[in-house]
C-alpha cells in the first residue's frame, strides 16, 4: 500500500486560502475514513476534519467549522482540505490519516487512526 503524502502546505496571511492535498492511493475504498489532524508546537495532535469510508459523512472541529471543507476526488485518488479565512491560530503542521472501519460515519479521536503521512507546514502571519 502506498503512503498518504500531504502537499499544499505554506505561509499565507490571516484571511487567506490554502488547498491541503494528501495522495490516497489505496484508502479510498468502501474500507477507510480518512481524516486531517493538526499540530502546534507544544500542543497535542488534535482533530481537524475527517471525512466517511462511504464519503457521505463529514465532522469537522468546531474551530474550523465553516471555514474547512473536506471532500475527496476518487479519479485522482486525493483527500483535499480547503481551508478560508484562515487565523494564525490555524498555524500547525498538518497531517493526513486513515484507519479502517466499518462504520457509517467518521471520528476525530487521534488514538483511532493506524496509517499517517509525513505533514506538512500552514503558517498564517502577516
């Protein structure tokens, strides 16, 4: 199985847009909920946004909701993460995570996701 690689990260002012990327190959069956988590320096890992194995079902943190939009494009095996009206408190490493489940819908619990990428870097500054 490949690995979930994220890209799209950066350095953008407060107000600003970014499109987080992970290449799924191979999680974007009937199987996996895929989802994104983040990290400051200093803070625990903490849930952001995940989306369904079925892809009908999304959850999002309540500190991005409506300002996060997760969906994913099967064609070209991609979870994507628009992020608008970014804060500097929105300023983490990202990541990209998998687990397997059977279930309907989808959780931001860290402890539930087994296959992660490497992250990649969103600074919001002026």
């Amino acid at each position: 199985q490949l690995p979930l690689v994220e890209s799209g990260g950066g350095l953008v002012q407060p107000g600003g847009s970014l499109r987080l990327s992970c290449a799924a190959a191979g999680f974007l069956s009937n199987s996996y909920s895929i989802a994104w988590f983040r990290q400051a320096p200093g803070k625990e890992r903490e849930g952001v946004s995940c989306l369904s194995r079925t892809g009908i079902y999304t959850n999002y943190a309540h500190s991005v909701k409506g300002r996060f939009t997760i969906s994913r494009d099967n064609a070209k095996n991609t979870v994507s993460l628009q992020m608008n009206g970014l804060k500097p408190e929105d300023t983490s490493v990202y990541y990209c995570a998998a687990r397997r489940t059977l279930l309907s819908g989808c959780g931001l619990d860290v402890t539930s996701y087994d296959t992660w990428g490497q992250g990649t870097q969103v600074t919001v500054s002026s």
